[in-house]
C-alpha cells in the first residue's frame, strides 16, 4: 500500500502485529509530518512503540500536577477513587448491555456496593481501594463465565473443550501465580489485544496534551507499571468500554480453531487475519480529553 501526503485516505494510525524488519529515519520523518502514529504490537496485545504521530513538548505545569498528585497521599486517593468510581460505573454499564441479566445480577449487586463505600468517603488507603476494585472484578468477570462461543469446522481444526465457553479472566502461570498476560483462551486473547489498542491510544493523548505517561499517580508504585504508569492510570475507566466491544465480539462471531494458535506452553494467540479483525472492532474509540 502506498500513502501520498497529505491525502484524504491517510489513515489516523498505522497499527503494526507482532512484525520485524526496519525502518528508515525517513520513514519517521513522514509519519511525524503527517501525523500519523505508527503502533506495534508484540504478540501478547502489549504496546511495544509508538512512532512518529505529531509530536510533543511535555508541559511543565501538567507535569508538576502530576508529581504533586502522587506526592500528597490524599490528592493520590482522591484522584484514585475517582479512577475506580468511573471504572466500576462503566462496567455496570456493560454488564446491563451485554451479560443476561440473570448473570449479571451478582456482579451488579456487588459492584454497586463498591460504589457505594466509595462515594461514602470511608477508604483510607490505595491498597482498601484495590481491595475493594478486585472484590467487584471478581464479580464482574465471573458473571461471563458460561456465556457460549461459536465454533465450526472442529473436525477439521479441533479446539479444547474449554474453549468452547467464556471462562475467568485470570490463567495460572505454573503452580501458583496467576496472571493475564499469557492468555489460554480465546476471550483473554482477544482482550489482550484490544487493551492494547487501548493503551496506545491513551498513550498518545497523555503524550499529545502534554503529559508525562511515565509518571503514574494510582499506579506508580507497582512493579509491573514502571513504564508507562500513567497510561496505566487513564486506562481504567475506559476498560469496560473495551470489555463491552470485545464481548459482542465474540458472542457474535463463529471461529474455527485456525483462527488461534496454541504454543508450547499452551499460551493462546490470535491469527494475523483475526488480530486484525479485532484491532478494527476496537480501534475506533472516540478520541477523550485527559483531565
């Protein structure tokens, strides 16, 4: 495919899928000139780089926020709950849309009861706010447990029978750690995709309005979030709306055990042709101010 500047189809980003090669110094150039962020993926859904876009200048006085922020312990809680509270508001949100109400019954019960010790004012640190985030999580997530996938051609291309429903979010990694980076199943895959999706493109607002996506707030103290904590922070109330896009998804669609490769480890990865699929489904997520 070939792009002309300035043209009327040039696209608003170029995603890239777990490739390899390089790039010139040229090629930087015109995707900074036009634009247009180029993204790549790495296999588990994760942001690997974005380049090029329109560039950025961190604004000093965004960044002192920032800082100020994760230094005061109540302007980090506040700013926290307020974080969770919108999360948990969209969920239910999905949950309503989605999930059959008599699924979604406990979830919603037990996510409203969040809600409610939150606005009530009575957390008092960071870690009774993740505490009460994971509790309603775990609700959350179990009421799409049993929710059934289409599947045909399993003759042909047979899959795990576990495959055959939405299970937990969470996959054991060995005996005793649990985590969803390295998905074995389908709906994990495919989420790990689409948060990825996500994450680019909070990531290039923050770094567009001037932030900086290194200095988290909520996050900035968590092992896994020393990259790009921020973009960690700003994600969370816009998960369920990911969740929303890649439930429909896949209760919408019939597979064929092609359409997933199986390593090893048993890890589970999307085709090029459905990663794809699923970059398009999710990638048309309205544009949001920051702050």
């Amino acid at each position: 495919m070939r792009l002309f500047k300035g043209a009327r189809d040039l696209p608003p980003r170029i995603v890239m899928l777990d490739g390899s090669g390089s790039l010139s110094f040229d090629v930087v150039s015109w995707l900074s000139e036009q634009s247009i962020p180029l993204i790549r993926l790495n296999y588990q859904g994760d942001v690997a780089s974005v380049i090029g876009g329109a560039g950025f200048a961190m604004c000093p006085d965004k960044v002192r926020w920032q800082i100020e922020t994760r230094d005061d312990p109540d302007r980090r809680l506040a700013f926290s709950c307020d974080l969770i509270r919108q999360k948990l508001e969209t969920s239910l949100t999905t949950l309503h849309q989605v999930i059959p109400s008599k699924m979604a019954a406990r979830a919603i019960s037990r996510i409203e009861g969040a809600l409610e010790k939150i606005d009530s004012g009575s957390v008092a640190s960071i870690d009774e706010l993740r505490l009460i985030e994971a509790v309603a999580a775990g609700a959350y997530f179990a009421s799409w447990q049993g929710l059934k996938l289409e599947w045909r051609s399993r003759r042909r291309h047979p899959v795990p029978d576990a495959w055959l429903t939405i299970n937990g979010r969470n996959t054991f990694v060995g005996r005793r750690s649990m985590s969803n980076r390295n998905a074995k199943h389908p709906m994990n895959a495919v989420l790990n995709y689409a948060y990825g999706m996500l994450s680019s493109q909070v990531q290039i607002e923050l770094v567009a309005e001037g932030y900086d996506p290194r200095r988290g707030i909520m996050h900035h103290d968590r092992k896994e979030a020393d990259a790009f904590a921020f973009v960690f922070d700003m994600i969370e109330p816009r998960r369920a709306e990911i969740d929303a896009k890649a439930l429909k998804f896949m209760l919408a669609s019939v597979f064929t055990g092609a359409d997933f490769v199986i390593r090893a480890d048993g890890v589970c990865r999307l085709s090029p042709q459905l990663a794809r699929r699923v970059c398009q489904v999710v990638g048309a997520l309205r544009p949001e101010k920051v702050l």
